[in-house]
C-alpha cells in the first residue's frame, strides 16, 4: 500500500484511505445510462418531518442532504418567493480587485435577486473579508460563499499562502501531508468566511498535451489520484469545509481547454468505469459533499449533438446521481465557459443544466436571463416548481450544516497574521522535501562534494535575480552566479558560454514564467539550444522548476550528470532541490507522470538507494 502510507497527522481516516485504494472497481448497472429512465426523486414527500424538532447537526454533509428538512430550513425557504428560490441555485463571481463600480454591481445581483452564493477569485483578503461582510449584510439569506482554491486561498489573494499544485503533490508517497494540508487549507478558508473549496481535482490526466489539467491533477495512476483526492478531501471536511470533486466524468485525457470549446471524449463506458470514473466512484462512497461536472461532449453516453455533459441528463442524473449513487451537491462548471456557451445560450443552457439533474448554477452569463428562462421552463412543464424547491432546500440544508444559521461577519482584526502562520511555513517545507524528484545521478554525481582546483558555477535561466536556489547553494559551495533570460537572444548565449568555459560543473536552474507551473515555458530557440550545450560541454547538474511535461521542451535533458525535478518554483522548492544536491537532504519523491520514454512514471531515485547505487 504504498500510495497510502499512514502519517500520525491523517488520524484514523487514513484507514478508509488505505481501504479505498484497494479496492477494484465493480461491474456497473448497465451500459447505457439513457436506458434507465431514474425515478423521480426531486420532488417533496408528501410529509415533512416535524419542523419543531431542535437541529441536531448531522455527522456528514450527506446526511444533511438527504434529509433538508430542519427548523431554519423551513422557516427560510418559506420566506422566499418561487422566483428567490431559483436564485438561491445560482452562484456568482466576485473579485476584489476591481473597484467600486464592479462592487456595485455585485451587490445590485445580491440585493435584487437574492442569488444564493459568490465564488471569490482574485484580490486581497482583507478586500475579500470586507466585501464579504458587506455582501452578507446585504443578503437576505446567508450566502455560501466558495473559491476554486485547489492550491490554497494563495492561489487566488496576495499576500496569502500558496501550497503546491496538485501535480507537485502527486509526487509525494506520504498522503498524510496531503491530508494535513487539506486540514490547513479549510481553516484559512473558514477564517475568511469560506464555505466551499472547488478541490480536489480527481481527474487522471494521462495526456501529456491535455492544455487544461495537467499539473492540476495528482498524476495518470488511478489509485494515486484516488487516494491523493481522498486525503485533500477528508482533511477538508473533517474541518467544517465543502470539498468538490472535479471535473465529472473526467477531464484528464482531452487536448481541448473546455474554457475555449467543447472537449468531445470518444471513450466507451468500459473505458470509463475503469479509468476515469474510479476516483469519482470512490470519493462518493467515502462521502465528499460536492461533484462538480465538466463541459465535455460524450457521445458514448449522450448522442445528442454538441451536448455538453453538464447538460446532458444520463450522465447528470443517469450515471452520477441514479448508478453512482450520488446524495450530494452537484455544481456545474462555470457556465460562462465556451464548452456550454458555443452551442446553448444563456438561460437556455441554466434551464438545460437544471433539467440534466444539478442543483447549483455557477458563474452565469446572466441572472434575470437565467431566472426568466428557468421560470419560462416551468410554465412549459420542462421543470416543475417542486423539483426547485427541492433542490432550494437542499442548498439551504448544506448552509446549515456548513453553520451559515449562525452566521458571524469575519473579525478584520490579525486577519493577515492569521493567513500567514508559522504552521503553513512549516508545511510547506515538508511538502517540498516530499516531492523534489531525482531522475538521474550518474556516477554519484550527487551529493556533490567540493573539491579543491574544481570550479563551480551556477545557471540560473529565466530568472530576474539570483534566485533562492542559487543563494542556497552558495551558502554551502563556493560558486559563481550567472542569470540569463528565458528570451535570450544569440549574443546574450555567446557571452554566457565564453564565461562558463572556465568552470568545470554548472549547476542549471531552468524556470518558467511564474511561479505557476506552465503548459510552454516560453524558451528561446537560443535559449533552449544554450541549454543542451551547456549539458554537453559541462558536468552539469540540471534542476527543472516547472511542470513535468515541460521536460520534453529541453531534448537532451537526459545527458545531464544529475537531474532533480522539483515542479514548481516555490521558495522550499528551491531550497530542497539545492540541499539535496549538497547532501544535506535526501531525494523522496517519485515522478506522477509519464512525460517521455526516458521519464516514466514511478521514476525516482530514493532515499533507500539513493546514494549506495550511484545511478
């Protein structure tokens, strides 16, 4: 059970996690979900339970959704009109960074059409958690607020903490780190008011050229990526956050961005139910609360032209909630992406979306478009009121449980210090030294020892700087910095190349263009050439900052003496990857990815064998 090794940290969960990565998976019901034509469970059973019951909080998100039947329930849902119970299924977005003008409007949709939830992206988190007071003042029910976070509320705010991409993670053997990440991730987003994370991304992506996922997934392995989803998931909700398992049925083996246009997946449902559904499968049979649903046209499981999934009922109600058995949430993908936009127009695609079996809208085109389109529906007999209170009330049970009846404006005071603690710092740390890879180490090239009348120098490509790596190489080695741009030109190359002619090992940083992992690191051809030369005519050790894949964007990289992935160019990152070529650390990581034939995945020379083999 190596992918789910037990960490103190994980509590006794990890022994679900540990069953979970086992298991097989099973034989579905049938192999075509449009066969099934599922019972109708949207609607209110003729009895509700006793309203005047005290509310006893269930154990799981689930519970509370099966049953959204409470006293604040009741009461809220009766205060609102037809019309405010379609808007409470929509989720808006917000910024804050934008301005008043922006703000305004955001409110205006707050305050006119009573719509049940923003998902915050970029800003800053004292902006946030003032808007965020603000916003819920102005709100007649609560709202759920949400962010698609998959690497912390970092990924999003300035001056917040930013824990690595999935990818990165995917590389790590202990998913204890995982889970206790996840744990620290849900108190960041309950300190700004948060309820709902959009994470973790569930998807297997085994394509290299896939221009959406990618670094974004844990790996190609299916019980990696299930057991690495379980561990972000349940440190989440075992800390009072909404996780969502992304993109429904699978995103991970398309070439297309479904934000551009519509991915169309050409695989049957054996295919499926052996690759892409599992991690879905099993995150459901271990209770995550949320689903969310890509825009990708399947037409083994809809044959109807151009629909996307997030449309399509056998794949929403059909195989999710009738053959998957899922109770919980469904959300759409935003619905202002081209894969739903390029062939349904607004409102038309919501009530669409609606009818196909989700519960909540997100980031919609246009609200009173939606509300006047979903009401229109009703009239026409495609929706029925009933199906829509139901799904109301089982947004307002979620808010409940996600203890939105009790709700606090969000203190201001030491928000930032909160956001920024000694324990995230310490995490991160952790996390980098799980995961720097190292793919090669010809003749025990690492630990590199300094040797008297050997010159060393160190290449830093793409950087401004010298960067952290450099500093901490040379607080260990005596070495010479050289930085040199990703755009380098032949004369820039030329200078660099006479300069190194001097030293006998280079140690070769190459970055990309942020401090995200990157599809293209926007590499000269002079640069990249610079690079294999520099391989060639040196001992050089290689360290990539970036995403796996981008080591097909340096052929000849395998000629290196040592090479370390370390994924992304975070400050541990760098750190790790410097202390590990100076012996201080040692390499633990394996490679989550197949990326070429001479990196395969499982690739990693560990601790274990590390420095005895010399490889």
């Amino acid at each position: 059970m190596r992918c789910l090794r037990y960490h103190p940290a994980a509590k006794p969960y990890f022994i679900l996690l540990m069953l979970a990565a086992s298991l097989v998976l099973g034989s579905c019901e049938g192999t075509d979900a449009r066969r099934h034509t599922p019972p109708e469970d949207n609607v209110l059973p003729a009895t509700l339970t006793d309203s005047k019951k005290p509310y006893n909080r269930p154990s799981t998100i689930i519970e509370a959704l099966e049953h959204p039947y409470s006293p604040w329930v009741d009461s809220v849902f009766n205060t609102l009109t037809p019309e405010q119970r379609i808007a409470q299924l929509m989720v808006i977005e917000a910024f804050s960074d934008k301005g008043p003008a922006y703000e305004a409007d955001v409110m205006r949709l707050i305050k006119k059409y009573k719509v049940g939830g923003i998902i915050f992206f970029q800003g800053g988190p004292v902006r946030q958690a003032k808007l965020t007071n603000s916003y819920q003042a102005a709100a007649n029910v609560p709202l759920l607020i949400a962010m698609d976070a998959e690497t912390g509320v970092g990924m999003r705010l300035d001056s917040t903490v930013q824990y690595p991409f999935q990818q990165m993670l995917g590389a790590i053997e202990d998913n204890g780190l995982i889970y206790k990440m996840g744990a620290e991730v849900a108190e960041e987003f309950k300190r700004l008011g948060m309820h709902v994370n959009f994470a973790p991304v569930a998807d297997i992506n085994n394509n290299a050229a896939n221009p959406i996922i990618g670094y974004r997934a844990f790996g190609e392995d299916k019980f990696d990526v299930t057991a690495k989803s379980l561990a972000y998931m349940v440190g989440m909700q075992d800390n009072g956050i909404l996780a969502t398992a992304k993109h429904f049925p699978g995103h991970g083996d398309t070439d297309v961005d479904s934000h551009y246009d519509l991915p169309v997946i050409p695989y049957n449902r054996y295919r499926l139910d052996s690759l892409e559904l599992y991690p879905f499968r099993e995150l459901i049979k271990y209770g995550v609360g949320s689903i969310m649903v890509a825009h990708m046209h399947i037409p083994k499981l809809d044959s109807a032209k151009n629909v996307p999934s997030t449309l399509s009922k056998p794949i929403v109600t059909g195989l999710l909630k009738k053959q998957l058995d899922f109770k919980g949430l469904i959300f759409t993908d935003a619905m202002v992406m081209k894969g739903v936009t390029k062939y349904f127009k607004p409102g038309e695609a919501e009530v669409r979306a609606l009818i196909a079996g989700n519960d909540v809208l997100e980031r919609l085109n246009s609200v009173p478009k939606a509300i006047q389109a979903i009401k229109l529906a009703i009239i026409r007999g495609d929706l029925t009121q009933e199906e829509i209170d139901l799904k109301c009330r089982r947004v307002l049970a979620a808010k409940q449980w996600l203890g939105l009846d009790k709700y606090k404006p969000i203190e201001l005071e030491n928000l930032y210090e909160d956001l920024n603690n000694p324990i995230s710092d310490t995490t991160n740390r952790v996390l980098a030294e799980a995961s720097a890879t190292l793919l090669i180490n010809h003749k025990k090239t690492i630990p590199f020892k300094e040797k008297r009348r050997i010159k060393v120098a160190t290449v830093s490509v793409g950087a401004r700087e010298t960067t952290v790596f450099q500093k901490e190489i040379g607080d260990n080695l005596k070495a010479r910095h050289f930085i040199i741009s990703r755009k380098a030109d032949k004369k820039e190359v030329a200078k660099l190349m006479k300069q190194l002619r001097d030293f006998d090992v280079v140690m070769l940083s190459l970055y990309g263009p942020s401090i995200r992992p990157s599809i293209n690191l926007g590499y000269s051809d002079e640069a990249r050439l610079m690079v294999q030369q520099i391989i060639r005519k040196h001992k050089t050790i290689t360290v990539l900052f970036d995403n796996a894949y981008a080591i097909n964007q340096f052929p000849g990289i395998e000629e290196s003496s040592a090479f370390i992935l370390a994924y992304q160019p975070l400050y541990y990152a760098q750190k790790t990857a410097a202390r590990i070529i100076t012996g201080e650390l040692p390499p633990r990581g394996r490679l989550p990815v197949t990326v070429n034939l001479f990196f395969k995945y499982n690739d990693g020379i560990r601790k274990a064998n590390v420095f005895a083999q010399g490889q």
